[in-house]
C-alpha cells in the first residue's frame, strides 16, 4: 500500500472527523482520482506533432493517454470534426495516490518558482483545477528531455467527494497539496 494512502486511512480521516464531526464514516471526504489533460494545438497543422505529448503523458503517468477530439467543426480554427486536440488520463485508486506522492515530492517542493495552490481554483463541484507549465521538473521527463521538440504544459483536476470548500481544501492539504490562503 502506498504511503499517502495508509496516511489519508490512518491520520487524515481521523484528523476530518475531529474538525468536522462526521456521523457516518461514509462521508467523509476523499479523493476520487485525478485528471491528467494536455491541449496540444499544434495538431492542427500536423497530426504528428501529439506524439511527443503523449510520450510525455506515458512516461509521467505510466499509462496510455486517451485521445479527445473535437465534437464539431469549426472554420474559424480550421477545426475538422473528429480531429485530436489533446490527450487525457484518468488516474484511481493505487495510480492515483502514487502520482499525487510524485507530484508532492518532485513537481511541487522542487520547483523554486512554485508559492502554493489558490483557493480560487476550487469550482463548486469539489475540483481543484491547477497547471504546471514546465514538464522537466518531472524526473521522468528530465531524462529524455533532449528528445522532446515541445514541451507544453499540463492541467490537473483533482476530484474530490465533497462540495465544500473547506473540508476538500482540508483533505488536500492533508495530502501534502501546499495552498496559498
């Protein structure tokens, strides 16, 4: 078992029912999964230009990227129907809590220009919506960075249970996630 897992089990529930005062285990807050989403505009020009994104993708998540195209075309893009726009990944449960300890470890608190999350990225729906520009702060991506053209950046949504502000910012930041106010 990962060691942020047997941490949110064993001191952050514990931690929530004291704050909040929960009834039932059941609701208290966890976190569902976390989206992994890469825009690659480049593609519309080349559909090559995606595989240095999807690499990129793979070697940070250890999982194959799913291709999300466009719904409908439009003519002020030069946007066909159909076409690849970005890559998605969806991490749970083990994969979830193993790139949240990379992100906490690497991303996060090696980056020198990186201050902490905003509150204001939280949506009413108990996601935290978040981007890291660079990719190399990524060991994985730090290695092989000689072979990447492009470097574009990537966006983070973590899906939390609940809708409240502050009980998901303090889940999260039981999660080692540093936020700003």
């Amino acid at each position: 078992m990962n060691i942020l897992k047997t941490h949110y089990l064993t001191i952050i529930r514990k931690d929530l029912i004291m704050q909040y005062h929960y009834s039932n285990v059941a609701i208290i807050p966890k976190l569902n999964k976390i989206i992994l989403n890469i825009g690659a505009k480049e593609t519309l020009i080349n559909k090559k230009k995606l595989v240095p994104s999807m690499l990129a993708l793979e070697l940070i998540t250890g999982l194959k990227p799913f291709v999300t195209k466009s719904k409908k075309a439009i003519a002020n893009f030069n946007l066909k129907q159909n076409y690849p726009i970005g890559l998605k990944v969806t991490l749970n449960k083990n994969q979830m809590y193993n790139f949240l300890l990379k992100i906490t470890n690497t991303a996060i608190y090696l980056n020198k220009d990186f201050n902490g999350l905003d509150i204001k990225n939280f949506n009413n729906k108990g996601y935290l919506n978040t981007s890291i520009k660079d990719l190399s702060v990524f060991l994985e991506i730090s290695n092989y960075y000689e072979n990447f053209e492009i470097f574009q950046g990537i966006d983070l949504a973590f899906v939390t249970t609940h809708l409240n502000l502050h009980e998901a910012k303090s889940l999260l930041s039981g999660l080692r996630l540093p936020f700003i106010n």
